[in-house]
C-alpha cells in the first residue's frame, strides 16, 4: 500500500524538482543531545521548566542522508523537526528513493506564483512617527521600564536593505546586537539587500529616532536576520527556506521569532493549514 500510494504520487510529480523526503525514525539507537544548541537556548529552556533535550533534537540518522545524497541532485537542507531532508531531484531520482524502506514520505514543493509588489507612498514622517508610537504604546513600555534588554529575536523577512546604514538602527549595529545574519536564498551571510520590509520590521523593534526617541518596542533586544523570501514571486522553495530558518533561528537561542510572511502556493488551501498536514505548518506547530 505504502509503495503503490508513492507511485501514484510520483506519476503527478512531472517538471517538479523540489521535495521533502521524510524518514520513518532517527535510528536504531537515537541518543539525545544538546549538541547545536546555543547556551542562551538551554538558559531559556530551564527558565521555563522545559526539558533540555527531546526528540526534536535528535540529528537526522546519518546513513539515511548518506544514501539519499548521491541519488539527488542535491540535499538543501537537513531538518531535524521533520526528520526530513528537502532536495532537488528528478522524478525518477525521488521514484528510486521512494523504495527505501526508510522513507515515510515524499511531498513536492515546488511550484510558482507571481504576486504583485505594492507601491510605497510617501507621507508625513512627523506623522507617522505619531501614528507609530501611539500604536505600539512606546510611552507605556517607557514608563515601565522594558526595553527588551536580553531578550534574542529573530526576524524571518524578505530582506534588510539599507539597516546596516540607516541612522535610526544604527545603535543596534554599534552596539554589535545583531548576533547572526544568514541569507537562506543566496546561501550566504547577506542579508543587508533585496527588499526593505525587513528594515521595516526591525525598525519597529529596535529603531531609535529623533533626539533618542523610540521608533521601536524594544530597543536594546538583540537580534538575528534571516532572509527567506524574494520580493516578488511566492515560491514554495521559500517554505523550504522559512522551515530551514525557524530551526537556526531556536538553536541560535530566539526567544522570538518575527515571520510577516505568507504562502499562497496552491497547495497551501486554508484547510491544510492546520499544523497537522502542510510541512511549513508543522514547522510552526513545533516551534
């Protein structure tokens, strides 16, 4: 049954060259372990009465990777919530695949749609300086005090063109509160390019304006980038991405994660988004 559900999968897979390939466990003999995870992630961990490892943990099974990997073109990424591996294949790689007894599951996730970019528009910066504090209530987190001082956030966007340079970020940078940065579409530690809308986020957590003034909620948090979008087209690779990016963004010690993003993919109907079915939304579920 196993075998004839991945045949009439594979025969709808044509052109397709994005897979998840999900394993049906982490070994004979799994040990848990903290390896890969950051010391702010285990403090974290024990401040709220968690466990400091579980299964999530676990490292994928290496032999498993080891046999999938010469049969791919290539293995993206390796995640550990899944127990899976994305890959870029042909049909008749993943239809080799589907017959290890190891494999659970093979989803395809590729597939395009273009989407429109909205236009900015140019208003008041007293004005919307006004609109912002008052939005987020900065006087009442003034007055309290908080000020996100030791708090590590993560911010999953589509790019953070201009935020080494911008003034108004520009203590954050000073004061070396951007921890790490990882450009997951490029494959590199960029993410300083391509859009501003993570600028914008950032901005509105870290920024400082005029005379010292608040732009953002917490001002002293510290931070790390992750770009896992492109600007225009919504492509399913980008879940592949955002999937790869949550797991750094945990081990790397976030006690919050930022994602304004979306996924309008066909695949992604509204009753798939359950954390049960579509990978990205276990992903989330997990995290």
């Amino acid at each position: 049954t196993i075998l004839t559900g991945f045949l009439l999968l594979i025969s709808t897979l044509r052109g397709q060259s994005l897979y998840l390939i999900s394993f049906c466990d982490k070994g004979p003999a799994p040990v848990l372990t903290v390896k890969g995870l950051s010391p702010h992630t285990l403090a974290r961990r024990a401040k709220q009465g968690l466990p400091l490892t579980d299964f999530y943990d676990l490292p994928l099974y290496t032999p498993y990777v080891q046999l999938i990997q010469p049969q791919v073109d290539s293995v993206r990424y390796a995640l550990r919530w899944l127990n899976a591996v994305s890959v870029s294949a042909t049909t008749d790689q993943i239809q080799e695949i589907s017959l290890y007894p190891f494999v659970s599951e093979i989803i395809p996730l590729e597939q395009s749609l273009l989407i429109s970019e909205a236009s900015p528009q140019e208003r008041n910066i007293d004005t919307l300086l006004w609109m912002q504090r008052n939005l987020m209530q900065l006087d009442t987190l003034q007055g309290m005090g908080l000020t996100g001082e030791g708090v590590r956030i993560a911010i999953l966007d589509v790019g953070f063109e201009y935020a080494d340079k911008h003034t108004g970020l520009a203590e954050v940078f000073e004061e070396a509160r951007i921890l790490k940065t990882r450009d997951f579409y490029d494959g590199n530690k960029n993410v300083y390019h391509h859009d501003i809308h993570g600028t914008n986020v950032l901005a509105c957590i870290a920024g400082k304006f005029r005379d010292g003034q608040w732009l953002g909620c917490a001002p002293k948090a510290e931070f790390l980038l992750a770009r896992t979008e492109h600007k225009v087209k919504n492509k399913p690779v980008e879940e592949d991405h955002w999937m790869a990016a949550v797991e750094w963004a945990y081990n790397e010690g976030a006690d919050i994660v930022n994602t304004s993003i979306g996924f309008v993919a066909q695949n992604n109907a509204f009753e798939l988004l359950d954390g049960k079915t579509l990978p990205v939304c276990k992903a989330a579920q997990i995290a």
